[in-house]
C-alpha cells in the first residue's frame, strides 16, 4: 500500500501548519525564510507540518537574546525561578494530550505506552526542579574569626541544549528546567527528525519566562547544531544523541574550552538468575527493559539478555509469547502497544541488523518481526525480533540497533556473565534480575555502566542520576547533582575580617 491510498483523516492525523521557532520571546521565521517539511512515520512521505530552516544566522540571534537575558534571570532570587518553573509544570499537565498527539504523531511513539507518559514525565521533571532550585548554594568553611571564607555555586551563562529525535520531551526536560533552575538562559536546537513536540512545549514555556531566557531554534544538525556547538557565546553544550556524534560535539567544544555534557548510546545487559525465573512479573518488567514500546529506539534498552542455561528455555518462551502479542500499529490509537520506527533511514537501518540476524548460521530466530511479518498499514512499523543461541562476540550483540531487536544470550558462570555484560565499549544502563540481596548488590557494583536496576525494567524516575560509563557519555542529568554539577560553576571567596573588638 502507498501513501497515496491512504487518507491521513481516517488514521487521526490533523491537517499540516506551520511551527515557528521561538526568539527572545517571540514564535519567529528563519532569516532566510527558508522552512523544512516535518513527515509522520504513520504514513510515509506525508507532511505534518513545516519548520523553520534555521541555520548560523538564526543560531546567532537565539544566542545573543540568551545572552541579553542572562543577567536579570541570573540575578532573581531562587523562588522567582522556581515559581516559573511551576507554572509551567501546571500548563503542561494541563496540555498532557496536546503534548502526548504531537509527539506520537512526530515521532511515531505510541500515545498510550510511550507518549502520554512522556508528557507526563516533562511535567514531573519541571515541577522537580522548581522544587531544588533553591539547593543551587554554597558553604562556610570555618577558618577563624579573622576570615570569612565562603562558596558561591554561580550559573555557568548560555547553555546549548541539542536534543534527540526518540524522546524529545523527555530529554529536554532533563535539560531545560535544570539549567533554567540553576539560573542559566537557554538555546535548544530542537531533532530536525521530530521537532514539533520541543516548539509546542516552548510555546508553553514562553507565557511564563521572560523573553530570551529560554529560545528554540530548527535546522539541520550539521549546520544549526553545529552553529550551536561552535558558538563563542554558547559557555556550555548539553547533547543527546549518538556516540559518534557525540565524540564530534565533544572535540568542537572542547577547542574553546566549553563544558560540555553528553549523553550516548548503549548497548545494556540485562541478567536473568535462575531465582528470580519464576516471578509472575518477570516477563512484564523484561518487557519494560526492552524498550520495544519506543521501538527499541532508546539508549537504556536491555537488548543483551542474558539468560542462565536453567531457566533458559523457560524465560525465552514466556518472553516470545509477550512479546509477539505485542499490537503494532497507528501510534494515535489507543489500543497500540508499539509505534512507529521514527523515518525510512532508520528503518532501513534496523532492517538491515534483522535481515543479518535472520541469516546468521547457528543463531535461532525465537521471534521473527521483520516488516515481512507485520502489517505495515504503509507506515514505518517493525514489530519485535529476537535473536537466540547467540554469544557476546557477535555484531548484533555488540552494536547499538536501536530498534525493537534483543539478543539472548546463555551463561553458566556468574563472573562470566558479568565479564560478558563488561564487554561493551558503552556503559549506559543494565538490569539485574535475583532475590539473593548480596548477588544482586554485589552484580550492581560490579557492572560497569552509570545506572543498574534491579528487578524492574522501567525507565526514569525524577531525581536519580542519569548518564553513562565510557563511550556513552559524559555528565549527570535528571537530578540535583546533575543540576549542580552540570550547570553550575564554583566560586570560592576569601575576605580578611577586621577586629573591630
């Protein structure tokens, strides 16, 4: 079926408009006045709306009314802050659905398991740093009566948000509120991918901010991103995204000497012990890890499940059967349980890591969801595959897919298990699943990733610390020590006091 044979109105999809950026407080056009069309993953080729194709030009007057702003946000006291944070923690629960259709319309994720409580998580996040935007403070070293000898955490200035395509309310509101808290102004560049959801959300932040302290520009990566990263204005760059990107983010900025922050890939074990193989919500939470209610497409999914060989056969089966009753389809209807892969790049992209699989000699197709399988209602939708009998060597389990595909792999040894789950040269996220307290604090300690969770497999909460080991990242977000560490910067001040005794 092609996209032509398909009306857009009977799959809920509302007519295109235009989604200007947001300047110095105002919904503005590109200086070129060029605009770039935004297509849905429902239905392929079909135009959603149009964005601004903004590029250095447009990066430089974002920049410079972050700048102009910067000042008087910097100078307010906390509760100024954190009352605009609330306010809009407010409006944005009040616009949930709004929220929850655009971004499953824009990035294919569907409304109910993924949109929706993405939406709500933004709202949760902004009132969260509302709540510790006054914890940005610092301390009194006693150092006699003849010295006052103090700390002040300070903002860092400008900060460049750079956000992904697969979560885009989510990461920006691991971002946004945290700086914004912290007393920094904002520029984000929103994913030339899935924009629209970021320009809604900053068309409700701008009722409640003054104009420039938070801006939002679209455009290309490699012209508008990189405006950003390169910017002399910019003091430091917060980026989600790829590894290899991110490795270039890191050199661009680190050439003058910007902070930088940045959130990779993964590619995060998931360990199964034969104690815990019997629990009713096993496969439930190994469905949660997964992520395959985002497609596959997040960097925290469990895609390397490693099974003890006692429970192999059992666990493998249960997970089969939950995981291909799994409805994939339109990402605005309620009933669906998986979306939408985001465009035909990354279709065609994990459709190749699947076609591999299926042809691998001695690897076992326990669960075959390539687009041959599956209605494909003319829109990008894979459903999830899983590959068995494999080992930790192999390509499809070393490389991020980023797509609804998990590799299982037996073990036997538990510190082969855990060298195994080591073996990566990312470390963003594992999941460990026992009932014995010392394996599973002892497994925890010993994996080599920034965040481990043990039996369960849901994703963020508020105010944990979020970010990765080796290539998948530098920096904390999503908390208070990721606020302070990664937005702020230290000032000591010593004063010789007179005795006036």
């Amino acid at each position: 079926m092609t996209s032509t044979q398909v009306a857009p109105e009977s799959l809920g999809i509302p007519a295109a408009r235009d989604y200007p950026m947001l300047i110095d407080g105002r919904r503005v056009e590109a200086i070129s006045g060029k605009w770039t069309e935004v297509t849905t993953p429902i239905l392929r080729g079909h135009v959603i709306g149009r964005v601004p194709t903004g590029d250095t030009a447009d990066v430089d007057r974002a920049v410079a009314a972050a700048r102009a702003a910067f000042p008087a946000w910097r100078a307010q006291h906390f509760t100024g802050r954190a009352r605009a944070l609330g306010h809009i923690a407010d409006a944005i629960e009040s616009r949930i659905e709004d929220l929850a259709s655009v971004t499953a319309l824009d990035t294919g994720n569907a409304i109910r398991t993924q949109a929706r409580p993405e939406a709500q998580t933004l709202a949760n996040l902004f009132r969260y740093f509302a709540g510790i935007a006054g914890e940005s403070k610092g301390v009194v070293l006693p150092a006699g009566d003849d010295q006052l000898q103090y700390t002040r955490l300070e903002p860092l200035g400008v900060v460049g948000a750079i956000l992904p395509w697969n979560s885009p309310l989510m990461i920006a509101g691991f971002k946004i509120p945290a700086a914004l808290a912290a007393g920094n102004t904002v520029v984000v560049k929103a994913a030339e991918a899935a924009p629209l959801s970021v320009l809604l959300l900053a068309e409700i932040c701008a009722e409640f901010l003054p104009a420039g302290v938070l801006n939002v520009v679209t455009g290309l990566g490699p012209v508008a991103g990189e405006a950003l990263v390169q910017h002399p204005g910019v003091d430091k760059v917060s980026f989600t995204g790829s590894t290899e990107v991110g490795k270039h983010v890191a050199q661009a900025a680190g050439e003058r000497l910007a902070h930088v922050s940045l959130e990779l890939g993964g590619k995060n074990p998931s360990i199964v012990f034969p104690d815990a193989a019997g629990d009713d919500d096993l496969i439930a939470n190994l469905l949660l890890s997964s992520r395959v209610h985002r497609q596959g497409q997040s960097c925290t999914a469990g895609s390397r499940l490693f099974l003890h060989e006692d429970v192999y056969d059992d666990v493998l089966g249960r997970l089969v059967d939950t995981l291909g009753s799994q409805v994939v389809g339109n990402p605005l209807d309620e009933t669906t349980d998986m979306g939408a892969i985001i465009n035909d790049k990354q279709f065609a992209s994990v459709t190749s890591y699947v076609e591999d699989g299926l042809g691998a000699p001695g690897i076992t197709v326990a669960l075959d969801g390539s687009a041959r399988a599956v209605d494909r209602s003319d829109g990008f939708y894979l459903a999830p595959t899983i590959f068995a009998g494999a080992n930790n060597d192999w390509r499809l389990a070393r490389e991020e897919i980023f797509g609804p595909v998990v590799v299982v792999i037996p073990w036997r040894d538990e510190a082969e298990v855990i060298k195994m789950a080591n073996d990566s040269h990312y470390g963003l996220a594992a999941y460990v699943w026992t009932h014995d307290l010392d394996r599973a604090i002892g497994t925890a300690n010993a994996l080599e990733t920034g965040w481990v969770q043990v039996n369960q497999g849901g994703g963020q909460m508020v105010g944990q610390s979020y970010g990765g080991y080796k290539q998948s990242g530098i920096g904390r977000e999503a908390s208070l020590e990721g606020m302070l560490a990664g937005f702020t910067q230290t000032k000591q001040i010593n004063i010789r006091l007179r005795n006036t005794q």
